[in-house]
C-alpha cells in the first residue's frame, strides 16, 4: 500500500467544506485515496457538487442511508419520500453518469486492518465485507442491507430499538460496543451516520459524522498517521441531527 487513506464523514452535499477539509489535509492525488463513509448526498447545499467531486478525484466510498434512498428513488419513482436531491442530479449534464458511478460504490469496504461502513456492524456477522458482498441495493426489505446502513443502538443478538433517541436502556448499546468484544478482531471500524453522538474515538472504533450538515465539523480520520482532522462547516444547513 502506498500513500495515505482519508477517511472521511458524512458530506451531505457540503462541497465547500469537503474542499477544505482535503487542502487541511494536504491531500495528494498523486498518492492519496479518498473514502468517504456514506450519506454523499442530501441535506445540504451542494449535492451534485459533492459527488461530482468525489468522483473527479477518484474517491471510493461506501455508500449511506441517503445515497441508497436516493437510488432507489431513480429507480423507483414511486417511492416515498421528497426527491429533491435526484432531480437535482438528474438536472445536472452528468446528472446520469454520476448516479452511475454512485451506484458502483459497495456498502463496505475492508483492508487487513480497517473495515468502513455507513452505519453498523451487527454482532451475528462474521467479515462484515464478505457479508455484504452482492447483496441488492434496491431491496429495501434485505434486514442486513438495512442495519449496514442505519443501525445505532442495538442488543447482543442485533436486535434494534423502536427509537434511538432518547437513548434506550438496558439490554441496547452503542453497536460497536459488540465489535469491540470480538475476539481476535484486528481491524478497526470506520463509520459515520451518527451525527448526535459525533466523534467516536475508541479501541478499533473510528466514528466521524461530527455534523458539518448541522453547522459541526466535517472530520477525517488518517489510519497511516493515526490522526483526526477536522474543519468547521460554513453555516448551520440543516435544522436537526
């Protein structure tokens, strides 16, 4: 492996700060790879623009609740929910092109010691990358698919909350509290989603949506350096985490 990976929390259509977080960084295209931890889109001013630049800069994320919701809007244009972020794109003289290259992107990636996904890890699983390998994006009934995506608190046997906020009582937990009882699990956990509880820094445990959509920080996280960057968002664009 040469160069730096750059993790990076959720971007929610901050370009601005996106391009500033890199520069912070120092980031080298040259060496460099970018991985975003999901939810590219939505929420923010500059959806298009946030995709747009990922892919110019060859960056390979995992894909997030929001990106997922969106595609399966595409695809799908009965589906609930308001659709301003996809005709935005679709708008857009790439608009098609990008869609595309966001619906390459995996729910997961994995290295030998680092494993990123959106969301969660859910405790029955074993490699949460060959776990998820293949499964349909689309299929919104697919319960792994689902927990990969928007899991927070959950029990020893992956069972979820009605809620998460308030936070739940006994027996639901943070769900990477579950990863860290792994034993002989060397890698750490990069993932974002969790914008009320921010920055999570714990053994084998990376969580980096800091709320730069909700006027925080937009965070990175360099596993080569083992060092946090972060950059505060312009303004407050979204009214809740």
């Amino acid at each position: 492996m040469t160069g730096r990976r750059i993790f990076i929390g959720d971007l929610q259509g901050c370009r601005e700060e996106f391009e500033a977080l890199l520069s912070r960084v120092a980031y080298d295209p040259a060496g460099d790879t970018l991985h975003p931890v999901g939810d590219l889109v939505n929420r923010g001013p500059d959806s298009v623009g946030c995709v747009r630049l990922c892919r110019d800069l060859g960056a390979e994320p995992v894909l997030g609740n929001h990106d997922v919701h969106m595609l399966r809007q595409w695809h799908d244009p009965s589906w609930r929910g308001r659709r301003t972020t996809l005709e935005a794109l679709l708008a857009a003289p790439d608009g098609e092109e990008l869609l595309a290259w966001l619906e390459r992107q995996p729910l997961v990636r994995g290295w030998e010691d680092v494993v990123c996904l959106h969301a969660g890890v859910h405790p029955a699983w074993g490699d949460p990358v060959e776990w998820l390998s293949g499964r349909d994006l689309l299929d919104a009934g697919d319960a792994d698919v689902e927990f990969a995506l928007r899991a927070r608190h959950c029990d020893a046997t992956g069972a979820q909350p009605e809620s998460d906020w308030p936070p739940p009582g006994d027996p639901f937990l943070p769900w990477d509290h579950f990863w860290r009882e792994r034993a002989g699990e060397p890698r750490t956990v990069v993932f974002g989603h969790w914008a009320r509880r921010g920055l999570v820094e714990l053994e084998r445990t990376r969580g980096l949506d800091t709320g730069c959509v909700y006027g925080g920080e937009l965070t990175a996280w360099i596993p080569e350096e083992d060092r946090l960057v972060s950059v505060t968002a312009r303004k407050r664009w979204h009214g809740g985490s």
